[in-house]
C-alpha cells in the first residue's frame, strides 16, 4: 500500500513508516524510552519527558480506557464529510500514553454507550488505528 495517497492517511516519511507499515498490518506501535522507561505517543525521535534519544518502538497491547468523546456532526473536511456523525475521542492506551482517535461501532452510533473509563479494544480502518468498544470479560 502506498502511503499518503489518501485524504486520512498522513504522508509516511523516514521515521514515521514503519508506524504506518505497521498499522496497515493490524498492529499499534509506541515509542518506548530506555532512559526513563516511559511509552509516549505520537511517536517522536526522542522521549517528551527525559529528551532522551534512546527510544525504540514497541507493539502496544490494543487495550485502552475512554477518556473523553465528542460527537462531531459536521466536518466539512474530506474524508470526515462522509463519515458524519463521527465520535472523535482521546484513550489512554494501557501502556500510558494518551491517544487522540475515533471510536467506532454500531454498539455506540452517536456516542450510546460511553462512558468515561469505558474499556476498548483498537480496531483498523483502511491502516488507521481507532478503537471499539471490548467485549466484555
């Protein structure tokens, strides 16, 4: 798949694909920091707490925990013109950061259903990382 030749697919560079690749395979990445341990995403080339450049990536576990939502209606930007109403939401992964996505699935059609603290599995949407809700346990 080549990246960057959709609207909702950020352009990949040097750094970033091996995130994207990873993401079209099914699979979320973080950055892990060797100095002080800590998981940050959006993935940068060093750690946002220590500034150490010893940082490596590393599968995420898929789980997380809803933090806040919103239900947007209306977004004139492409593609999100067509998916309206849409739920834009920010998870904190179970590895610690906190992630901006999108929250999908029949079970929460225009924000039903969550709730804070709500547990949720990621999920892909043509190799963009969203999340819905996890089957409960």
């Amino acid at each position: 798949m080549e990246m960057g030749n959709r609207f909702d697919v950020p352009e990949a560079d040097a750094f970033t694909r091996a995130y994207w690749t990873a993401a079209a395979g099914g699979r979320l990445l973080i950055r892990r920091c060797g100095a002080c341990a800590r998981a940050h995403h959006y993935p940068r080339e060093f750690c946002p707490y220590c500034w150490s450049e010893d940082v490596t990536w590393e599968d995420a576990s898929g789980r997380a925990t809803l933090y806040t939502w919103s239900v947007v209606h209306r977004n004139d930007l492409p593609p999100f013109r067509e998916r309206t109403p849409y739920i834009a939401a920010v998870v904190d992964l179970a590895e610690g950061p906190r992630m901006s996505t999108e929250v999908v699935g029949e079970a929460v059609r225009e924000g039903a259903g969550l709730r804070a603290g709500l547990a949720l599995e990621v999920a892909f949407r043509e190799g963009i990382p969203v999340f819905r809700p996890a089957p409960a346990r």
